[in-house]
C-alpha cells in the first residue's frame, strides 16, 4: 500500500497532531488498537517508541501490551524506512519460478544483505513478503505500491534502476533550474 | 447493460500488476480520439490470469472476443480493426463466443457458479450485480422463509467449509443459531494467507456483492446483529470495493436498519488484517479482531457459543458464502446435484506454477487433478515434465503423477496425504527440488507460528533446521526417521491447526520423493540440481557455440574461453548465481 508518509516532511509537533487525530477518531471504541496501530503507520511511516507510549496512554493498555501487539504483525514496523518500499513476493509460484534470485539481483544492486535491510542512504527499504495474490505473474515484486511481475533479475534490476533514475532526474532537474534561473539573471 | 459496443477491461490486482491501468487509459484515448460511442467499462478477474492484460470486446453483431496479453501498443489497431472494421484480430484472440480457440478449454472445462459474474460485472456497480439476479436471494429469504428454513436449506445443499476444513455450513449455522447471547456476530474470513492462494481476492475484487449477500442470508439464518469482514492489509483493491460494496447495498436498503421493511438488521464492518497467517484460525481470528495479538486458544468453548467478546459468532470463507446466494436461488437441490456424495457443488482452485494456462479454475467437486491442471491448465510450460502439484498451501501435500487421477474433494485428498485447503494448486516440474520445496513451506510455517504451544514453536523450527542441513549435503542418515517421528509430534500436540497440519508437506514429499531425501543425504546430490551447495556447473563443449554471452555477465569472473570456441567455467571461482544459465541460449550449461 501506498504511504502517505514521507521522510522529512513534518517534525514533531505536527506528528504529534497527526497521532492526536487518529486517536480520537478511534476513541472509545473497543478492539480498535490494530486500526489505530495501521493508520499511526501509514502516517508518520514507522512506530517510534514515542508513539507506542502515547498510542499506550490513550487506549488505556500497557505499553508492554501495545507492544506486544505491533510485533506479532508483519505489518508493523518499529524502525523508520527509506523513501522507497521494495517488497519481494515469496509466495510458492514466486519461490518456484526464482524468488530468491529476484532477492540476490535487487539486494545485490543496492548493496543490501539477501535479507534486505534498509540503505544507508534512506533511499530503499527491501522487504520479504508472503504472497502478494499476483500468482500467475510471478515473480512478482511491489515498489512504492505498484507491481511489477514476470521478473528476472535483469527486469528486477532496471526497475529499481528506474526508481534511482527518477530519483537522480529530480535533483537534476533542479539544478537545470538553477541554471535556467541563473541565465536569467 | 446496455446494447452498446462494449470494451472491458479485466482490472483484479493481477491486471493491474501487468499493467492494465495504461491499457484501459489507451483504450478511452483512441475510443475519444477517434470520436466512437463506445462504453469502456472495467472488471474484476477474468480468470486467465496467465494472459494478463485481458480486454474483452463486445460488438453489436460479432461474437465476444476475449484478447490476450493485450499491450498498450496494441490497444490502436485492436480498436481500428475490431471495433470499426469489425474483423477480429485472430493472432491475439484468446476466446472468441462460439468458436474453437487453443485456449477455449480454460474455460469450457470449468463450471461457474462462484466466479459466474467475475470479469463479467463491474464490480464497483451494484445495478451490474442487480442486473444479474443479485440480491433476489435476500428478497426471497425475507419475505418468505424463516431462519430455521435458510438453515435447512443450506443444511440439504450439502455445502462445507470453503476455508479448508470442509465442516458443513448449515451444522455450523445452526450451532450458532442455538447459542444464547445479547449479541451475535456473523464473520466472513478473508485472511487468506496461504501462498500460492488467491482465489478468495479475485471474488472480493471481482463480485464483493455476492459475499455481502450470503453474508446477509446467513445474518439472518442465525439471528446476527453485527458482520465483520476480516480481510488481509496485503489486498488493498479487495478493501476499497468491499467497503464501497457495504455503502452501495446500505444506500439502497440491503444493509442497515430494517432491511428491505423486514425488521431484520445488520451492519457489516471491514476489519483490516495486519499480517498474520495463523489469524485464519477462527479463535485467532476473534482475537485479532479484538485488537489482540492473534493467538489461537483451546476449544471448547467454540466460537458459535463464545467468540467475539464473548459472544456466539459465526465464521465462514468468502467463497462460502459466495455460493449462499446461487443455493437459495436455485435451490439446494440444483446445488446437491453438482459433486460427490461428500462434497457437492464446485471449488476454485489457483492454478499456479509450471501450469501453462494459470489462473482461476473453478470446477466441479469430484474432477480429478489430471483434469485441472491437464485439461484446464492446459499441461506443463515450456514442454517440461511434470514432477508434482502442491495442494492446500502450507497445512497440503505434494502429490505425484501416480496420484494425478484423485478427485478433487474433501475425502479422496486427505486419503492421499493433502487437503482440499482453501484451493491453491502449484503445479511444479523437473527442476523444482521437492526437499527445497519441502524447506520452503517449513520455513514458511516456523515464521508464521504464534509461538504459544511448543510442539509448534520449536518443532517446527527443529523439523527447518534439519531440512536446511539436508539441503546443505550434510544430512545425516537418522534425519529421515527424525523428520518422520517429529511430524507426528507436531501433529498430535499442537494446539491449533497451523501446527497441526504443518508437518504435511514433509510427509507428503517422504512419501512420494524419499528418493529425493536419499539421493541428499547418502549421495550428496540434488537431482532437480537446485540446491546450489550440491551442484556443479559445467559448459557443455558439444552446445556451446563460444558466442561469450556467459563470459561477459559472469559476475565472478569464473568463465573464459575464446570466441567460437568452447568456454569453461571455474569450479573454485564460481559463486553458483546460475547467471550463466539464464543467459545461454544454447542450453549449454548444465549442473551435475
């Protein structure tokens, strides 16, 4: 799934805001600590401790329950991730059709461990997953919420390539505008 | 629907993935550009899933045609050529209405009542499902039958668990039905999590009006006053037209308060999984959807008298409660009729792996597996062998060629060591390692074990480990028996049924493949030459043409040789990334 979340972009006081938002909505509904858990995510991009401790508070839970709870999902993610989400479909159709050589390729580009990890760069988050439900189009990787199947790890690696050219292209195309602007002067 | 030229495009998830989205853009441009009153309208899974992107054309005094890996290149002279000039394009057809095309087997040889309106309907439009008989099953059971009649009804249809277990839907309905409390909840569980499975997405994408309307019905049935639909985070399109699905049916009085002038109500919530396997268990399922973590507990007490908040509910499948609404509408009987004396009606399996023509296949309960993966799979890829089908996920078995001509229903599959499961079928080859495979589904189980009762916690992670050294070469010769003693083990002492049936795989593969086991641990040898600390590989110098495609994307630097001369690879500089392989095309290198 997309995340509407993205590095940088707000500081603490308006994470803090974001939190107090989801809360309430949530308030007072029994069993809702999961939603709230997922839509906390999906905002601020990971479950920082201080966000456990005040998700905590407010659904009047321990701290070690609500904890409990964020690691038992693998949806969960206690550490912050990079600006792209890269998530290999392990499914059985992606295992038997080369899953791992998928991993090898990506990870190996990135300069990833084969269990994936995060750049240091903050760039690229690799993930594992169990079956996206896209079978017949294995192997099969999502980034950034878009999929791409009927990988090898050629296509594998020019899609990533893909993500660091638009990449590079942004800040290119910033300093052509820097020019432009400096013509103008 | 109306008489319109129509152009629909198949947009489940596996559409999209293969690039749907700029296909059906292409086709409203052109349509646009080239000024035709043409409707273009989308659809949930066709269910040729191997052909994706799938376009299907409807033109006023043609046959339908259904076309095939359609491209967004292509879309310009499909739409010149069929929509104005009205000739079919016969090299992209995959089906045309009528007439014989390699393909039309996929679907002449299944039967569908579940799947009937996916990829015909748009799903996100509650008058298309109306328009197909939708909703009339409600009509019918509110204004005249009772709660005891829905349940006899069900009950003489024969109809079992579509989950995996296969217990019979109207026993359960009427156990819950029984039960006393201040509320009662009714469930629909689409956490789907088998690998290999997604049958249960290509409903919700595909028809998610006809979940919500068996849902109702058994709502009724039992006397329910709450519905959740318990879906898994990883199939966000299910979610969103489930949810606008609930608002459609609310809107127009199927949903709510005091349905259609009833006085029955019921409101229906998505409850969005976090990623947890064992959540399809129902007592894990119950704690998840209380905000726990999702552990399974003993039972009794059974969910149909203390479930969720410690009132009776009732779960059942998607695909279960897809097939509610066909039963009431064409009565039990027309449904008891389809199957076996066990199992009646149809299953949809997944058709994946080394099968040609992938996809959806729903049939009827009682076809052999021959006749799936054969007949409507239409054999192997590529010309290959094949080697085995993987049924029921990770809780299934493997089963062999000898065992191809099983019927496909809840008493012949648990006889030859699998399940029925929720339906994924992985049809693999000669080159998939039945060890590795075996390997990969414990590695699988371990993960995804709760870790609350220990058979399953550390037994499964004993049974990995001991698979992991097998496929390193370093097995011993007891590793067999240990495997076989330990998956007893975890059979009988774990508490629910993720430990329950995860040692399957490994029996079933010790039962069909020991051979494979041996030839690891004895001869050091992996004979689909997969498991890369058992293989060598080698150029052959009669294949080899010297073209140096191997030489140049060799990351190691292990390969040389001369131009159109025989190449050789480095035994003691290879790193086994089987790079070589990919890139020869003159089969040349092989592993021993």
């Amino acid at each position: 799934m997309m995340s509407a979340y993205s590095p940088g972009a707000c500081d603490n006081g308006e994470q803090s805001r974001v939190l107090e938002k989801i809360l309430k909505k949530y308030k007072g509904s029994e069993g809702a600590l999961i939603p709230v858990l997922q839509e906390a995510q999906e905002a601020l991009g990971y479950l920082s401790e201080e966000t456990l401790k005040k998700i905590a508070k407010a659904t009047g839970r321990t701290l070690a329950q609500v904890y409990g709870v964020a690691t038992f999902y693998a949806q969960f993610r206690l550490e912050p991730i990079g600006k792209h989400l890269v998530r290999i479909c392990h499914g059985t159709a992606c295992h038997v059709a080369g899953a791992d050589d998928i991993d090898a390729a990506v990870c190996g580009h990135l300069g990833l461990p084969e269990e994936g990890g995060t750049t240091g760069d903050m760039e690229f988050t690799v993930e594992k997953v169990v079956c996206v439900g896209a079978c017949s189009l294995a192997p099969i990787m999502i980034v950034d919420g878009v999929a791409h199947g009927r990988l090898n790890p050629d296509k594998a690696r020019s899609v990533i390539k893909s993500y660091q050219k638009s990449e590079n292209e942004r800040s290119g195309g910033g300093a052509r505008s820097g020019k432009r602007a400096q013509k103008k002067k | 629907m109306s008489g319109k030229d129509r152009v629909v495009v198949g947009l489940a998830t596996c559409g999209i993935a293969a690039g749907g989205v700029s296909v059906m853009e292409e086709i409203r441009r052109e349509i646009k550009k080239r000024n035709l009153g043409v409707e273009v309208a989308e659809t949930g899974c066709i269910g040729y899933c191997f052909a994706e992107v799938l376009v299907e054309i409807q033109k006023a005094g043609m046959p339908k045609v259904i076309y095939g890996e359609v491209k967004p290149n292509d879309v310009p002279l499909i739409v010149e050529g069929h929509l104005i000039e009205g000739k079919i394009l016969r090299d992209k057809a995959l089906l045309i209405e009528g007439r014989k095309t390699p393909e039309a087997d996929f679907l002449k040889k299944q039967k569908r009542i579940v799947l009937a309106n996916c990829g015909l309907i748009d799903p996100e439009n509650i008058d298309d499902y109306i328009a197909t008989g939708g909703y009339e099953a409600l009509k019918k059971v509110l204004s005249g039958m009772t709660p005891e009649q829905v349940r006899e009804e069900i009950l003489a249809s024969g109809l079992r668990g579509r989950g995996g277990a296969g217990f019979p839907t109207g026993q359960k309905w009427n156990l819950c039905a029984m039960a006393q409390g201040k509320d009662k909840y009714i469930v629909c569980n689409a956490d789907e999590g088998d690998p290999g499975a997604f049958m249960d997405r290509s409903v919700l994408e595909g028809d998610p009006h006809a979940v919500i309307e068996g849902m109702i019905i058994g709502g009724y049935a039992i006397g329910a006053t709450h519905g959740y639909i318990y879906c898994r985070a990883e199939y966000p399109l299910a979610v969103r037209r489930l949810k606008k699905a609930i608002a459609d049916a609310t809107s127009r009085g199927f949903l709510g308060k005091n349905i259609l002038s009833s006085g029955y109500s019921l409101d229906i919530v998505v409850k969005e999984g976090a990623g947890a396997f064992v959540c399809g268990e129902e007592t894990a399922l119950i704690a998840s959807i209380e905000g726990k973590r999702g552990m399974p507990r003993p039972r009794p007490p059974f969910p149909a008298n203390k479930g969720i908040w410690g009132m009776p509910t009732n779960i059942n499948n998607v695909e279960t409660f897809a097939n509610v609404p066909w039963i009431i509408r064409n009565r039990a009987k027309k449904f008891a009729k389809m199957g076996t004396v066990g199992s009646k009606g149809t299953k949809v399996f997944c058709l994946t792996g080394k099968v040609r023509r992938g996809g959806l296949a729903e049939v009827e309960m009682g076809t052999t597996l021959r006749e799936v993966i054969f007949g409507v799979g239409g054999g192997i890829k590529e010309g290959r062998k094949f080697k085995a089908v993987q049924i029921g996920g990770p809780s299934g078995g493997c089963l062999p060629e000898s065992l191809l001509d099983t019927p496909v229903d809840y008493d012949s599959l648990p006889a030859a060591g699998a399940i029925m499961g929720s339906g994924g079928m992985v049809v693999v080859d000669d080159t998939t390692c039945m060890v590795d495979l075996a390997k990969y589904f414990l590695t699988f189980t371990q993960m995804e074990s709760c870790g609350k009762c220990v058979p399953c916690r550390l037994g499964t992670k004993r049974m990995l480990e001991i698979l992991t050294r097998i496929c390193k070469g370093e097995g011993k010769p007891e590793d067999i028996d240990l495997l076989e003693k330990l998956a007893i083990d975890i059979k009988e002492g774990s508490l629910c049924q993720l430990g329950g049936t995860a040692p399957n795989p490994v029996l079933t593969t010790l039962r069909y493949f020991r051979d494979e086991y041996v030839a690891h641990i004895r001869d050091k040898r992996c004979p689909a030459g997969l498991c890369v600390d058992l293989v060598t590989f080698h150029i052959d110098p009669e294949k080899c043409t010297g073209c140096g495609v191997c030489l140049k994307n060799c990351p190691s630097g292990a390969i040389s040789g001369e131009r159109k001369k025989p190449h050789v690879i480095d035994e003691d500089k290879c790193i086994k990334c089987r790079e070589c392989i990919r890139r020869c095309r003159f089969d040349a290198v092989y592993t021993v």
